[in-house]
C-alpha cells in the first residue's frame, strides 16, 4: 500500500509538473506575433496577443497603447500610455 501511495504521488507531481511547463508561454514570442499581426493591418488580432500575457509590463502597456491608437480607439490608447 505504501508503494502504491509513492508511486501515485509521484505520477501526480510529474503531471502537474508537465501541465506547468505546457502552460507557460514565451514573451518573445508573443510580441512577435503581435508585430506580425500588426505589419498585416490586424490590430486586434496584435492586441490579442498581448492580453494573452498576465500581470503588468511597460513594454507590453506601451505597445497596446500604440496598437490602439493604429485602430483608432484613442481613448483606450490614452488609458495605456497613463
């Protein structure tokens, strides 16, 4: 029984372990996409992008203030350069 107890935690934290890892996602590539998106005329499909990406970042702020502005929502581009 008590084999059987190791190996399911074992089994348990290597599945959670490898949700983590596949959960993660990579910044750069994230905001290449979003130039992508933006070199194509897709503004929001590049805005996509970044909301993607949780938590606060200048650089992330900063660009949807332009990508905004470039789809002609001033006001919410405002908002973001604030």
């Amino acid at each position: 029984m008590e084999l059987l107890n190791k190996k399911t935690g074992i089994i348990s934290f290597l599945l959670l372990f490898s949700f983590n890892l596949s959960a993660q996602v990579n910044p750069s590539q994230i905001f290449a996409e979003s130039y992508r998106y933006e070199s194509s005329g897709d503004y929001e499909k590049a805005i996509g992008e970044l909301n993607s990406v949780n938590g606060y970042d200048y650089h992330k702020f900063l660009r949807l203030g332009w990508l905004y502005y470039l789809s002609k929502d001033y006001e919410t581009s405002k908002k973001f350069y604030r």
